[in-house]
C-alpha cells in the first residue's frame, strides 16, 4: 500500500493524543492520529468521570492542582458538551484527620482552587444521603466528563481542518534512519493490512503504553509506572455533587454521578502490564465499604458494574518498587533530541484526563520547537465541535427532548433515553457493524439493565440498515455480550444477580444466543 506522509503523526488515539491532533491542526499542521483501537477505549475511556477542580491535589500536589483548576475552567468553555455542572464536595467523615480540613482550606487559597466552607446541615440538604456524621464541607467545582463526547470532539475538530484519524490502526514499528525517526508502520487490526506513515514529526501519545512504542524507537529507559485502578458504577445517582473524602488521597474517596448511575473509585495498584485488567474480589469488598462511609446504605443499591484503567504515571528518577500514590499527576514531555539523541520525536505522558488541553499544547509547542517555528496555541479559546452555543448538559435533558416528541420516535435504550432516530444517525456516522463502538459514541447499554433490553433491539437496527447478513449481526452482538460480562461477572451479588439473571433470560432464553450461527 502506498504510504501515507504528513507533517505530524500522532500515536495514541486517548485525550491527549486527540488533543495533540487538534492543537496541531488548529496551528496548520496535517496531521495523521493512529490508534491500535477505537478512540479513548485505553485510560481515557476507562477513567473515573471527574473534571478535577484541583481540590484532591492541593495538599499533596500543589503544581498539579494549579493546573487543574486553570484546565478545569476552559474545558468547561470550550467543550461544554463534554461537561455536566455537577459542582462538588470536600466533606470529613469519621474517618479522616480532622485537622486535614484547615489544611485542605489553605491549600485551596494558596492555588487558586475556588472553595467555600459551607455549614453541613446545607451540605446535606443538598445532598441528603451523605453520611450524616460528616464534620466540615467544602464547595469546589468539581464536575463530571464525558471522554467519548470530549475525544471524538477533538477528533472531529482535527478532521474538519485536514486531519485524518485512523482508528484500529496499531503502530507495529517505529522508522529510524539514523538519529532520526521518520515515521511508523501500523497494522489494521480489522484487515491485517500493513501501512507506512511517513512524517515529519512523530509524537508518542500511547499512555501506559508509551515505552513500548519508544523502545520500538529504540530509546531505552522511558520510565512508566503503570497504575491500575478499578471503578465500581451504582445503579443509582446516590448523590448529584461529586463527593470526596477530605483527606489526603486514597482509595475508594471519590463518589461521582454521571448520567444515570453514581461511580466509585479508585484504587492505584502499581502493574507490570498496561493491559492488566485483573479484578480481585477483595478490591471490589474495600471499595463498597468505602462507598458506606460517604453513603450509608450504599452496599444496598445495585453494583452494575467494575473496570479498571491504568494511570501512565511517569517518572524517570524513581527506584523500583515506588508506591504508585506518590508518583505526580503532572505531566512530562520527553524531548528526545535533548534526551537521547534522537530527533523528531516527542514523548507526552503522565497528566490527567483533566489537563489533556495543557499537555497537547506543551507538546505541540515542542514540535514547533524542534522544527524552529512559531505557531501560537489557540486551544484555549477553540470551541469543540458539539459544544458550540451549547451549555454544559443537564441532566434529564434527553427525557425533555424526548417528551416533547413523545409518539414520533421509538426510545431503543430506556436508561440512557436513546431514540431510535439518533442511534440510526450515529450508525451512520460512525460506519461500524461494532456494537461496542456504538455504546462509547452513545452510552447505549450503559444504564441499569447492562444491555438487556436494548441490544437486542439496537442489533435488529443495525442489522436492518446496514444490509448485514444474519451471521455479522449475530456475531455483533455477541461481541458486545462478551465485552460487558467481563466487568459483570465480578461484582455479581444481591439484585445484580437478579438482574443478571434477566438478561441471560432475554438472551438465551429468548435469543438461544450460545446456539445462534455465526
Ligand atoms: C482508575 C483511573 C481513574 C482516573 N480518573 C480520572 C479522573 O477522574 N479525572 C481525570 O482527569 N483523570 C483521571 N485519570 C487519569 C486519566 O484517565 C489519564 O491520565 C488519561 O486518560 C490518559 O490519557 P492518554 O490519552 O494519555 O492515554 P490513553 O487514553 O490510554 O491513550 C493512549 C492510547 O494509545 C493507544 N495505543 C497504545 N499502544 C498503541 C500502539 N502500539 N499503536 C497505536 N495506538 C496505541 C491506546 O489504545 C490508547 O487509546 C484516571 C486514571 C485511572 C487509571
């Protein structure tokens, strides 16, 4: 196949990858994004939800919270679509150092992250299933984010300016010709076809995986420390603040409402392998007795589900064995003409979901650099396709529209209100028979019943549109059935039981899915 040449290649198809296409497009740059994947299926689509205020580092990690609020406040403008305005709390249960709270407080002033300390019984008139015996409360602007709205806005935003975005495309080699790397070779992972992308510059975006692709460079010691950390989502929206334990961070602090469901997290558990995605029972045990102490009663709403994501945490200095928590969330580019000797290549790692805006314009400005050009940044003021006149969503906003044209559409997806006529719109759109990239682009299947009513349905669609034979739309849908077990089955326990047990019912039992050709 006749190679592909640009300006920018850009590895890794998660926030800051996508950043890092956008930002450049917006400078002039053609740019080509390659993912071994769909876009955010790495750490990004797997994360926790929270458009961090900065609160959760003021103590530990002051540069880390600066950079957060200072994000936090244009993401919020420029991708609004992407945002819901939860706000959030800093709250003290009986389990936290009382005296974190003063310390909490000044952090907050002494970086620039907006808190007031409000009286707890307002606390919890607005929010009255927090535990009770909760001492201080703090407001900070915490909120929640879509990755998929956020990633594909700025994948889209690369396209509409000459960018071309190659999804299952995964780098197998990277091309050196001397001290000099000159592109890469990627696979797609839906033909097994071999294509080579000659660029000028090459910038490695691949997250936890970013040391393999600069050893397939040939630089050593490009230090990640992957840390995974799992997520457990409640059937529930228990509470509609982002809640966190004021305390210095640790596991299971953070309760977030997205959408329909209420997540909790995380924990940081340092892995050899980024795509490691074990789930130990006894992770799942700590991390619902942790929901108890912000929620009492939390354990009786419904677990639907568990994942896990995998932090790239980056540090080049650190000895072996170092405990993941204390690794900064900052970010670091890696230049490694100044590194290692090698020019036009660029590593940027580490950094949050939240400063993914701040990375890709640290990392572009250093392309600029390398080439001896000035190209200002304009991100901050860029706004997201999707996200024009629009404000932040609001929840129950799919339900309003729908109301108002209650007979002319059918509702395929009940939990997430998804009509009929938006999932044939982004079927189309998006040119999959893969029902997985359907749920990121919608969150089809994402609500209570896991897919139970609506997959069944959304097959049926998408076999009728697209003119598949039985055979693709059957393997679809077992392809999206395998997909969701996987974070099913380890929190099977109480009413998800029953609930499990309803949709093996629709599936087998209706469907006789394990017997189905294909
Ligand atoms: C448990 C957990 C909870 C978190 N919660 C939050 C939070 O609430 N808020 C927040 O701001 N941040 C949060 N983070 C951090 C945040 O999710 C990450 O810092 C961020 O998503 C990383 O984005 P990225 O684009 O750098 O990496 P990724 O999203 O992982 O993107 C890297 C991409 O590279 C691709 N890739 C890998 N190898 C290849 C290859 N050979 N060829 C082509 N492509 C390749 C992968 O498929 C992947 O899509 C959390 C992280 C974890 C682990």
């Amino acid at each position: 196949m006749a190679p592909l040449s640009t300006d920018l290649l850009v590895i890794g198809g998660g926030a800051t990858g996508a950043g890092v296409a956008f930002d450049a497009a917006l400078r002039g740059f053609d740019v080509v994004l390659v993912d071994r994947a769909d876009l955010a299926e790495g750490t990004s689509g797997r994360f926790h939800g929270l458009l961090h205020s900065g609160g959760r580092y003021v103590v530990k990690d002051p540069n880390a919270a600066i950079e957060c609020i200072g994000e936090n406040r244009i993401v919020r403008e420029i991708a609004a679509d992407a945002i819901e305005d939860t706000g959030g709390f800093f709250v003290s249960t009986p389990w936290d150092d009382p005296a974190y709270a003063d310390r909490f407080a000044q952090g907050c002033a002494d970086t620039g992250v907006d808190c007031e300390e409000i009286p707890v019984a307002q606390a919890l008139r607005e929010e009255p299933r927090l535990n009770p015996d909760i001492s201080r409360a703090f407001r900070v602007p915490d909120a929640n984010v879509d990755a998929w709205k956020l990633v594909w806005g700025l994948a889209r935003g690369a396209q509409e300016r000459g960018g071309r975005i190659l999804t299952y495309h995964e780098v197998v080699g990277v091309h050196r010709e001397g001290d000099e790397v000159t592109g890469a070779r990627v696979r797609d992972a839906r033909t097994g076809d071999e294509l080579d992308v000659e660029a000028a510059m090459t910038v490695n975006a691949a997250g936890a995986w970013a040391h393999h692709i600069a050893e397939m460079a040939g630089i050593e010691g490009v230090r990640i420390l992957p840390g995974r950390g799992i997520m457990i989502a409640m059937n529930h929206r228990l509470v509609n603040t982002v809640v966190n334990r004021c305390q210095s961070p640790t596991d299971g602090d953070i309760l977030v409402p997205i959408r329909t469901v209420s997540v909790i997290g995380t924990t940081d558990v340092h892995t050899d392998d980024p795509d490691d995605h074990t789930v130990l029972q006894d992770e799942v045990d700590a991390m619902l007795d942790d929901g108890e102490k912000l929620v009492p009663g939390f354990k009786r709403a419904r677990a639907l589900r568990v994942w896990t994501g995998v932090r790239p945490l980056f540090e080049d200095a650190k000895e072996e064995g170092t405990d993941t928590r204390d690794v900064t969330r900052a970010h670091a580019i890696l230049d490694h003409v100044e590194r290692d000797g090698v020019k036009r290549f660029l590593t940027i790692t580490g950094g949050k979901l939240t400063t993914y805006r701040l990375m890709a314009k640290d990392a572009v400005d250093a392309v600029c650099a390398q080439r001896g050009e000035t190209r200002p940044c304009t991100t901050s003021t860029a706004v997201l396709p999707g996200s024009a006149d629009r404000g932040p969503y609001l929840l129950g906003e799919r339900l309003e529209r729908k109301e108002e044209h209650l007979r002319d559409d059918q509702l395929v997806c009940e939990c997430e209100m998804i009509a009929r006529s938006k999932l044939e719109e982004v079927m189309r759109r998006r040119a999959t028979t893969n029902l997985d990239d359907i749920r990121r682009s919608l969150r089809l299947g994402m609500g209570p019943c896991q897919g139970g009513f609506c997959i069944p349905r959304a097959t049926g669609i998408l076999h009728a549109m697209n003119g598949m034979s039985h055979e693709e739309a059957n393997a679809s849908l077992l392809g999206f059935l395998r997909e969701r077990w996987k974070g099913v089955w380890p929190i099977l326990y109480g009413d998800q039981v029953r609930q499990a047990r309803l949709d093996d019912w629709i599936f087998q039992g209706v469907l006789d899915v394990e017997h189905l050709p294909g």
